[in-house]
C-alpha cells in the first residue's frame, strides 16, 4: 500500500510536469524561435567570441542561469552572472532580503559593465522580484537587449502589495524586447496531500531549464543552418572533454567572469 501512495505521487508530479512542459512546448515555440534567432544574430554580427550574458537573481532562479553556464552541449558563448547576493549557498533568508532590496539589481548589471550591444537573458520564476526589475530597467537605460523568461501567471496573479516586489509594482514580462512564458503556476508546487495544508513539489526548476535548453538548441541549430559551426562545450566527464574544452579556455578566461 505504502509503496502503491509513493507510485501515485510521482505519476501525478511526472503528469504535472510533462503538462507544463508540453504547453511550453506548444505556446512558447514562437517566442523561442525568436530568442534562438536573436542569439545566432548576436553572435553572427559581433563574431564567435560574443557573450551572451545569462542572469537569475532569486534564490533558485539562479539554478536556470547556471543551467546552460559552462554546460555540456552548450554554447561556450554563454556567461552566466553569478552574483553572491542571491545565492542560496551564501544563506537563504539572506538571498531572499537581497532579492527583495531595491537598487541591487542595478548594482549588478553596472558592476559587469553591461551596456550598448549586449544582450541579456534574465529568468525568474515569478518575474516580480525587485533585484530582478531593477535588472531589468538598468539594462534597457545602458542600451542592453534583454530576453525575459518568467511566469506571466504568477507575476500578474501577485499583489501589487507583496514585499517581494519592486517599488514600481511592475512585471518582468512588460519590460523586456522579447518573453518567454514558462507558466509556472502560482505558489510553483503542485501536487496536493490529504492532510498537508500546502502544496509540494515546485515545478518552476523544470520549466526554467526546459526553457532554457530549448532556446539553446535552437539558437545552435539556427547557427549551423548559416553556415556557422558554432562552439560547444563537452562533458570534462567524456572522453577528450578536457581537450576539447580547452580549445577555448584561452580565449574565453578573463572576459567570462566565472569561467
């Protein structure tokens, strides 16, 4: 009986991510296409050594942004910011004071210089946070194009009151070039248990990096569809990674600031 509970839970949590998975699917491919296209223009305009800044300020929102850092069969292009701020590892309740405080996201994005020709992606599970806004508006002052990855659900089902949110009261969604909706419901868990009052099993990891890798893939596709054989990452784990990766680490180390 115990064993049969346990497969019931997974099969509904497995159901409710294979469900918000495929309605990414089905109603991002669009918007996808688009970050995919505006990656391989970005890097076909500025040349093979152009950075495409990835960036989750919010505890586990930075998981998405280390997702496709440094990644096997991904981009080398790819340099995720990795503010301390945030960081779960630097304390929990710590990175959720610092997400919340206004102005820090603009430290952020000034302290790694970003400005005119970059661009950024900035992803956030619920797309409100004030580190993340403040992000958000300091790249389009400096010129910067930015890809916004969030939940518009969440972000528009949130109180214009909630303390999480930036002075402005406004939404990633409304201040980027181009968004991606990952969906995630609001409060993120979705499998409920008799006699436990709050849902579990957050979902939104899934969504940010599901995300993500496509939008990877099809800038990687679109690249090799040009002509241009762009440069991967393999595994260190595979055989001849560490040769491999290091055709790049010269050119890469020193301009990618957590490499």
């Amino acid at each position: 009986m115990q064993n049969g509970r346990h497969t019931s839970l997974m099969r509904t949590y497995a159901e409710q991510v294979a469900g918000l998975i495929g309605r990414i699917e089905a109603e991002e491919a669009d918007a996808i296409g688009t970050a995919a296209t505006l990656i391989a223009d970005h890097i076909a305009r500025h040349g093979a050594d152009r950075l495409i800044y990835v960036y989750g300020p919010g505890g586990h929102s930075n998981l998405a942004a280390q997702e496709v850092f440094f990644r096997a069969g991904g981009l080398v292009n790819v340099s995720a910011i990795l503010d301390e701020g945030t960081l779960l590892s630097g304390g929990a309740l710590r990175s959720m004071a610092i997400e919340r405080t206004p102005g820090y996201g603009r430290i952020v994005i000034e302290d790694n210089r970003l400005g005119a020709g970059d661009l950024l992606i900035l992803v956030n599970a619920y797309g409100i946070n004030a580190a993340l806004i403040d992000a958000a508006l300091t790249a389009r002052e400096r010129g910067v194009s930015v890809i916004g990855v969030s939940s518009r659900e969440h972000a528009d089902g949130t109180a214009p009151g909630h303390p999480a949110r930036h002075p402005t009261k406004q939404n990633l969604h409304d201040l980027v070039d181009l968004h991606i909706d990952t969906k995630v419901p609001i409060g993120d868990a979705v499998i409920e248990i008799e006699g436990v009052p709050e849902r579990v099993g957050a979902i939104s990891t899934f969504a940010n990096a599901f995300t993500l890798n496509c939008v990877m893939a099809a800038a990687i596709a679109e690249l090799a569809g040009r002509g241009t054989v762009p440069e991967i990452w393999r595994s260190g784990n595979a055989p001849g990674g560490d040769e491999r990766n290091g055709l790049f680490l010269d050119r890469f180390r020193g301009r990618v600031r957590w490499l």
